[in-house]
C-alpha cells in the first residue's frame, strides 16, 4: 500500500478479518461477515521509521494494543468490499498523518496595549464591585 512516494507498507504486514456488523443491512446483517476489523502492527513494521513509529504510536494511542498493534474496525458500508477500502483508507490517512513533524511552537509575550487593556479592564470592575458594596453598607 502507497502512504508517500518513499513510504510503502507491505500487504503482508496488514491483517484482515472479517466480522458481523451492527446496524442496518435487513435481514443480511445476521448473515454476512460485512464489517473489517484492520490489524498493522506499528511496534514491530520495518517500514516505518522511528519518528513516524513514535508520532503514530501516540496519534492513535486509542485504536492500540498493549503489543503496540494498531485495530481499525471498519463497518460504516454494507458491503465487505467498501468496508474493506475504507478501513485501508483510514490506515493510510493516520499513517500519512504521523509523517509530518508537528511545527514548533514559537512563544510569544503579551504586547503592551494588551497588557493596558487588560489591568485597566480589572480595575474598572474592581472599582464597579467596591460601588456595589458601599451601596449595601449604606442600606
């Protein structure tokens, strides 16, 4: 399967099986294995590398095994075939996903009209609650 022009997963290294899935389908549904339950081991693929490893590891930190192997349950269609191309879809696009490194975030400080606006903001409310509370203890 074609993730990028220089990322390639082999066929041998993604497991399908096929199982019952909920939801409509008529009386077909108790029938036909339609849904695809997707497993790629990330832990232990030789053709990802260690960046893309970490980041996926950690992008679909919810879809994992204790083993460190990814599942995507397919079962969106009623066929087995489209529940099939989705599944892969869904790999592809995670696996795409962990290939980009995250941009580093450049901190910034607060500028000084909005530091101003800010203090001057809290002080006028202060000022508003202290008038509300001589009023009260005028009464």
């Amino acid at each position: 399967m074609q993730i990028t022009p220089t990322l390639f997963i082999d066929e041998k290294e993604i497991n399908e099986s096929f199982i019952r899935a909920s939801g409509p389908g008529g009386q077909n549904v108790n029938k036909v294995a339609t849904a695809v339950q997707l497993r790629f081991d990330i832990a232990h693929s030789p053709s990802l590398s260690e960046e893309v490893r970490v980041r996926l590891l950690t992008l679909a930190r919810s879809y994992l095994t204790k083993e460190g192997v990814l599942i995507i349950t397919a079962q969106r269609y009623r066929t087995q075939d489209q529940n099939r191309q989705d599944a892969r879809k869904r790999l592809a696009n995670l696996i795409l996903t962990a290939t980009f490194s995250p941009k580093k975030r450049v901190p910034t400080k607060p500028s000084q009209a909005s530091k101003e606006a800010r203090l001057s903001t809290k002080a006028h409310r202060a000022h508003r609650k202290r008038s509300r509370q001589i009023e009260w203890e005028e009464e």
